[in-house]
C-alpha cells in the first residue's frame, strides 16, 4: 500500500480502512457529506474543530489530522510528541 501524499488522501485512506462510506464518515464526524467529499479531494481544507471531528470519526488523535492538514504525513504526525506539535502549531515560546 502506498502512502497517502495529500490530507484529503490520507483521510480517504483512514476512512476506506475502517471500512466507512462516506456518508458514514460525515455523519459520525457532524459535517456535510459533501464537505467531507470536498476535503478527501483536495479542494477544502477543514478548520481545526472540523479536523478534530474528523480524527474523532476515524479513530485519530485530532493532532495527527491537524498536522497532517498542515502538509505533514500522518506518519510524521503521530511520531510528534506534545512538546513538538505546541512547537509546530506556534503555541511555545522560545
């Protein structure tokens, strides 16, 4: 299997995982079917709270989803400690 390069595909790829349709995904995630079709093809990238939701469907830490929307692999994001995702996100002081 390869590895998902895009948010929108790493979330189809976590949604087809779970053996989800998409219809299933939205709805446990409170968002529009069609907002959820727009994020897994790249053309909405979804607001933090929206992310957190999404995670939460597909059984993710909303960090790993938020990350991964910032143009990092899912991989890469659940490997990051607290410390780095504050640091990432703009929330530590220097």
């Amino acid at each position: 299997m390869t590895a998902a390069t895009t948010f929108g595909a790493m979330v189809r790829h976590h949604r087809q995982r779970l053996a989800l349709t998409l219809r299933a995904a939205a709805a446990e995630a409170r968002i529009s079917p069609g907002y959820w079709s727009q994020i897994e093809n790249d053309k909405a990238t979804p607001a933090s709270a929206a992310a957190g939701s999404i995670a939460r469907a597909l059984g993710l830490t909303p960090a790993t989803v938020i990350i991964a929307a910032g143009g990092r692999s899912a991989a890469e994001a659940s490997r990051c400690s607290s410390e780095a995702i504050a640091k990432l996100m703009g929330a530590c002081d220097e």
